[in-house]
C-alpha cells in the first residue's frame, strides 16, 4: 500500500515539478525553493523504490 502511494505520488512529481536536471541546475547556485523541491522529490523517489 505505502509503495503504490509512493509511485502514485512519484508519477505526479514528475507530472507537476520541474525538472532541474533538464536545465541543468548548479546546486550551489540553487534557490531554497529549488533545493526544497529537489529534497522532495529525493525523498519520494526514495519511498517509491
């Protein structure tokens, strides 16, 4: 149940969220929000797996 929440979740991450690796986001140079929404996205994937 909590891995199909996960992928459900994941799955409209990628949907919504932009993506930083795209443009090529330099983290040293990333926003709080941008580091925010990576920290996020990190941790969904994470539980997904």
């Amino acid at each position: 149940m909590k891995k199909k929440f996960f992928r459900q979740l994941s799955k409209l991450n990628k949907k919504l969220l932009p993506s930083y690796s795209k443009q090529q986001l330099d983290l040293a140079k990333a926003t709080k929000l941008q580091k925010a929404i990576i920290g996020w996205k990190l941790w969904v994937t994470k539980n997904a797996l």
